[in-house]
C-alpha cells in the first residue's frame, strides 16, 4: 500500500509527465496544423473548391493546385503555407517515430 505523501509524489510526476507530452514539439506542430486547416476552412469555400478540383480534372492537380494559391488572398496563401510546413515537420516526427523507437520532441 502506497503512503499518501508517495501518491502525492506520483500524481505530480504524472501531472508534469501530461504537460510536457502536451506542450513538446510535435504537439505544437499539431496545433498548428489544425489551426491553420480550420483557418482555410473559414477563408475558403471548401466545396466550389472541391467541385473546381473535380472538373479540373486529377491530371491537372499541380496546375489546379499552383493556380488555386497564387489567385487567392494573402491569409489564405499563409494558412496554406502553415499548413503545409506544420505537416512535412509533423510527418518527418510520425516517420523519426516508426523508424527508433527514441521519444521524439
């Protein structure tokens, strides 16, 4: 049976455990991309752009996609940006992750 001072000491430890797990570099890339993906959902109309995308057709995707940014506003490109930033750091961490099984931040 644990004594209370050492539950205590426990629960600290968990404590500060959750906040830097909450607070690490991966998280914040996280919080970043999802700020910046509902920023683009405000600032963009989602289905004339995925209706436009359909009739572009899939084989002019980097035309669509190159002529979709550089015509839009200037928060739209930067929450563009952001989010493709936020998610190649994010993707490089989930990939560091699979390979060693060392904590990552």
């Amino acid at each position: 049976m644990a004594s209370k001072i050492e539950q205590q000491v426990m629960a600290s430890v968990g404590t500060i455990y959750i906040a830097r797990q909450l607070v690490s570099g991966t998280a914040l890339r996280i919080y970043v991309c999802l700020i910046a993906l509902g920023l683009l959902a405000r600032l963009v109309w989602v289905e004339r752009v995925v209706e436009n995308f359909m009739q572009s057709g899939v084989g002019n995707a980097h035309n669509f996609i190159a002529s979709a940014v550089l015509n839009t506003e200037l928060p739209v490109q930067i929450a563009f940006a952001a989010l493709v930033i936020a998610g190649a750091w994010v993707s490089r961490d989930l990939a560091r992750l699979s390979y060693s099984p060392r904590r990552f931040a």
